[in-house]
C-alpha cells in the first residue's frame, strides 16, 4: 500500500475522534493550508490540552499527506515518462524490424524472380551437330553381332500453340518434320512418337518432297501432355514444358536427332522452334532448345530385338516458361493480407479498460465470432488455391494461410485472457502492448523464415 493511503487512514481516524470544535479548528487549519495562510486559526488557543495535540497530531498527518502525495504524484509523472519511452522504443523496433523482414522477402522474390532460366539438370543441352555427335557416341548402345546398325533420324519441330488445361495437363500443337536418307531401310516406319500424350496425337502429314539424298516429311500435330510440374516454389516457379519424342519402331536401333540446321540460331533464349505469336495467358516463355536424356527399362515391349534395362538416349524439345505474377499476387494474396490488416486492427482496439472496448462495441464473444468468419473466409480461399494447382505438397504462398489461420486463434486467444485475465503479467503494466508490438514482426518473421527454406534450404 501507498504511503499516502496510510497517512490519510490515520487522519481519518484521527479527525473521527475530535470534538465538534477541534474539529472546526482543524477544518480552519486545512482551508488555511491550501490557501497558504498561516496554520493555526486564532480560536486554537480556546481548545483544552488534548484538543490541542490532537489538532496539532491532525495538522502534522495532513503536512505529511501532502508531501506523501506530492512525491508519489512525481514518482508517477517519472513512472509515466519512462513507460511513455519504453512505448516508444518498442513500437520504434517493430516498425523496424517488421520493415526489415518485409524488405528481406522482397528482395528473395526478386532475386529468385530474376535468376536466369536454367535446364532441368536431368537434361544435356545441345546446340551444335559435333555436341549431338559426341553424345550419341558415348550413350547408343553397342549394336548386337547380327543386328542393325544405329540409324538416325534428323528430327525439327515448331510449336505453333501451347494451352495449360490443368496443373499437370498441357494441350501442345504446330509442325514436325523429318529427313530421311535414301539409303535407309525401305521399312522404316515414317513419323514421330510422343510417349508422354494422353491419348495417340494426331498427326496429318501436309509435306513429302525429294530433296537431293533424302526425302523431307513433315506433319501438323496436336498432342494433350501429362507433366510433373514442380508447384513448391508457386508463383515464384518456373515450369519446363517437356516434348518426348520415339521413333514409331523404337524396338529397332533407331534414334531421333534435333535438325539443328533448320533454325536461324539455336541459342536458347532465342526460343528457337516457338512460333513469336503463340499465346500463353499468365506466361512468359523464356528458352526453348533441344536435349537428350538417357532412361532405362525394364521390359522388352514385346520385341526380341530390344534389349532391357539398357540406357537409351532419347530426344526431348523444352520450352521454360515463367508465370506472371499480376494474377496469382491478386487472387491469392489480397484475402489473407486484408485479414490479418483487419486483425490487427482489433489487436489495437482491445485493451484492460472496459470502457475503450464498450465505446468501440468489443466484447470476447465478439472477437471469437468474427474469428470464426475470418477463418471460414480464409479456408474457402485457401480450398481453392489447392484446387487450382493440385500440388501433393506444399506450396509457398501456403504459408501465407497458413499464418493467417494462426494469427486468428491468436487474436481470439489474446482478447479472452484480456478480459477474463486481466490482471495477468503481460497485461497488467503495459495493458495489450505486448500483442501490439509483436503482431507484424511475428509475421513477417515466420514468412521470411518459410521464404529462405523455400528458396535456399
């Protein structure tokens, strides 16, 4: 207890006990003292003895009471500057370092943004006929005594439409065209397989002509692909659209190579084979070349002639793309942020006076229902990021949600212990300044943190 409480306890106790006219004496006194006058009226002499002391005892207790609460008054004004500084300082370091966290993600998305486009390391990259020389040289398999030896089949594409139907499902159209030579075998199937199509694609030859040695073909194609894309870096990641080409008799010693010679230039970023037309909504198309993989399988498909578990090379045309970001940052973005704007807001409304929250209309139950719808607002937008894209696992702009849903209970949390607790430790000083100033830096901290494990772990 107070000093001051204590003193004016024992003046109360001490002015109960005196008579009518002590008791007027000291009333004279007290206007006398706050209006700076002398202190002892002039019928003080009149009290007898006891009356007296006990004004005298009276006039010391309000002295003392004055000068209790005149030091308190400034312990207070002192406690209040120092609590007003703490505030200060507090709300100075979560702007900061709610700023620096959000700086520190800007500045990951766009380096990670802006990094050049590189092939799936899976791939080996050829852009001259003496790099596809030397690798079939080292990945055809040895001829068996007996059998055929190794055809190739220059092969050229030029891709005239590309429309993404799904999240692992692509439609693909334009041209391909072969040369063969006219001292191949008569027998050689004509055309081109594509493994990875949903169903056979159609192929519509529309040019056969004898050029010097050899006869060129080429068809109009239209194939829907199945592709594993990669959605864990989503809106950040880029996509490797991926066509596999066979040859019909793939059992023979038969293998396609890129008709390098057909192209203006074969550097990657000139994108050669794309039509410069050719429409990809939300997408940018960044390279595009041709590669060898080598796979192995562990059947014969039905052939005598062909040899399992055997790596093959095989041919693949590719085209990166990277996404736009203008949409996904719209659509998937704009929920989650607005809510947790509107979440803070309450976090600065709620507080241990009860009549700041009955101005502003708060109660607990309050905040715990507009939680509730918060949170049902944010798991329909979430539902539906995750039927969008389908991904098995998760995905970056997940944390967001993820955050958001948190943040929710939290909120709910912080505004029952306020009310029901208020006298609890962290709020009993500094009211629901703790909630306040960790509120942003919590956040932006946790989405850095899921950023550099995205992006670097």
């Amino acid at each position: 207890m107070q000093r001051s409480a204590l003193i004016r306890k024992e003046l109360e106790d001490a002015v109960a006990g005196m008579s009518p006219a002590a008791r007027a004496v000291y009333e004279g006194i007290k206007r006398r003292d706050e209006a700076g006058e002398p202190t002892f009226p002039e019928d003080f002499d009149a009290l007898t003895p006891t009356e007296r002391t006990r004004v005298t005892k009276a006039a010391e207790l309000l002295k003392g009471l004055a000068e209790a609460e005149a030091a308190e008054d400034a312990a207070d004004q002192q406690r209040s500057k120092g609590i007003s500084r703490r505030h200060r300082q507090l709300w100075t370091a979560s702007v900061l370092i709610s700023l620096a966290c959000l700086i520190a993600i800007v500045g990951i998305s766009v380096s990670v943004r802006m990094a050049p486009t590189t092939p799936d390391p899976a791939d080996t990259v050829v852009t001259t006929r003496d790099e596809v020389t030397r690798y079939l040289a080292a990945h055809v398999p040895a001829p068996v005594r007996g059998t055929e030896p190794p055809v190739f089949i220059p092969t050229g594409l030029y891709i005239q439409s590309v429309e993404f139907t799904g999240p692992y499902t692509l439609e693909i159209s334009g041209q391909i065209w072969q040369r063969y030579a006219n001292d191949l075998p008569n027998d050689i199937t004509k055309g081109v397989f594509l493994p990875e199509a949903k169903e056979p694609p159609t192929l519509k030859e529309v040019y056969r002509k004898q050029l010097g040695n050899e006869e060129v073909t080429r068809w109009t194609f239209h194939a829907a692909l199945r592709e594993q894309f990669n959605y864990s870096r989503y809106p950040l990641g880029r996509h490797q659209i991926k066509l596999r080409m066979w040859h019909p008799d793939y059992e023979r010693n038969i293998y396609l190579t890129p008709d390098l010679g057909a192209y203006a230039s074969i550097d990657p970023a000139a994108v050669p084979g794309v039509d410069p037309d050719l429409v990809l909504e939300n997408w940018d198309i960044q390279q595009a070349f041709f590669s060898y993989r080598t796979h192995r399988y562990n059947t014969d498909f039905g052939s005598s002639t062909y040899v399992t578990n055997q790596l093959h090379p095989e041919l693949y045309y590719s085209i990166a793309v990277q996404r736009h970001l203008v949409t996904p940052f719209i659509s998937r973005t704009i929920v989650p942020l607005v809510i947790l704007l509107q979440l803070f807001v309450v976090v600065m409304i709620l507080s241990r006076d009860r009549d700041h929250l009955e101005h502003f209309s708060v109660r607990p139950g309050t905040v715990v229902f507009t939680g509730a719808a918060f949170f049902f607002v944010v798991t329909i937008a979430h539902n539906s990021l995750r039927d969008e894209v389908k991904a098995s696992g998760f995905i970056y702009i997940e944390s967001l949600y993820i955050v958001t849903y948190f943040v929710i209970l939290g909120v709910a949390l912080n505004s029952v212990l306020l009310l029901a607790r208020p006298n609890l430790k962290p709020f009993r000083n500094y009211d629901n300044l703790w909630a306040k100033v960790l509120y942003w830096p919590v956040i932006w901290l946790t989405l850095l943190i899921v950023t550099i494990l995205t992006f670097y772990a």
